[in-house]
C-alpha cells in the first residue's frame, strides 16, 4: 500500500490550465508520502501544500513539485512531489529521478493546493 495525499479536484483542474501535460498520459492526481506500508500506517496530517517547482526530462516525465510542511523533502532522499504527465513507456516512479538528477525550476509565486490524506493500492 501507499500512503499521501489526493490533489483536490478543483485545485487539480486550476493546475491543469495552467501547466498543460506536456505528455501522452495525464496523472496529476496524488503526491506520495511513503510506498511500502500496509493499514497499519497512519495516515499524514497535513491537509495543504504548495506547488513550488517544475521538472520536466524533455523526454517523457513531467512532475510538480511540492512544498508540504515547509519542506519539499520526503524523508527518503526524494522530493514530494505529483508526477504531471508521462510518455508512453514511461513510469511514475521515474518523476523522482528526474527530479534528483536535473532538479527543478522554481514557480513564483508558489501555488497553494488542498490535500486530502489517503491510502492506496499500489
């Protein structure tokens, strides 16, 4: 199971105007805290972020980043983060990557989006 956060729906489609998915497959849809737990796992407080960068691979991975609690670190070496839009043959998992290795552009002003706590299958 996964644990973070549902981007609100009204706030997705704000997003969504103003960064068009670049990519075949539109995900925009959660920002991940932890992978690997089960129902045991609480869920996170927070309730609100801020969107404060772009990355994008110019290849097929597009992602937002996102500062929750004052911090864009997820606690395992990776940003928080909503993968945005992706190429075919091209994972979710890889918006991390992109984001470690050609970092990401900041957006002034950030952007603040409502987050609902949720756990998932992944």
């Amino acid at each position: 199971m996964t644990v973070g956060w549902k981007l609100d729906p009204d706030d997705r489609a704000a997003l969504l105007a103003r960064f068009p998915p670049r990519y075949a497959e539109t995900v925009a849809d959660h920002v991940t805290l932890r992978f690997s737990t089960d129902e045991a796992t609480p869920l996170p407080t927070a309730t609100a972020g801020e969107v404060v960068g772009e990355a994008d691979d110019e290849v097929g991975v597009q992602a937002l980043v996102v500062e929750i609690g004052g911090t864009t670190a997820r606690g395992d070496g990776s940003h928080f983060h909503i993968t945005w839009s992706l190429a075919s043959g091209r994972a979710a998992k890889e918006s991390n990557d992109v984001i470690g290795q050609r970092g990401w552009r900041a957006i002034d002003p950030a952007l603040p989006i409502r987050l609902t706590p949720v756990r998932w299958k992944s």
